[in-house]
C-alpha cells in the first residue's frame, strides 16, 4: 500500500526563507525541508517572508509578503 508524501508547507502558509537560486524562468528558488519553492521577483542570497500559494506534490509556489532584513 502506497501512503501520501506530507509536503512540508499547505497554502497559505507563512515562511521565512533565503533564496538558495535563481531557476530557469528567473523565480527564486526557496527550500523548506528540502521541498521547492518558486518565488517570482526574489534576489538570490536575500530572505523573504514567503505565503505559500499553491502545492503541488514535489514543489510549491508562493508569493513574497516582504524581504527581511
């Protein structure tokens, strides 16, 4: 018997984040446990409070609240 794969994050979640890359589409890329998120307008390096907007079963997207400092 096959069990569900529990993602680490459920929408609208809230993160702190630092952006690890920058993907092919120029989202940043974000990992929680090593779960992918894609978050457009991100700057590698910089952390983020993230809300997570939709999931899917090996990555997620979210959108940014605000960089911080």
């Amino acid at each position: 018997m096959k069990t569900k794969n529990k993602n680490p994050v459920k929408v609208n979640d809230i993160l702190e984040l630092k952006c690890e890359e920058i993907g092919e589409k120029n989202d940043g890329i974000f990992k929680k446990d090593g779960y992918v998120i894609f978050v457009p307008k991100t700057e590698k390096g910089r952390t983020y409070e993230i809300q997570i907007t939709k999931v899917f079963t090996t990555f997620g997207f979210g959108k940014i609240i605000q960089e911080v400092k």
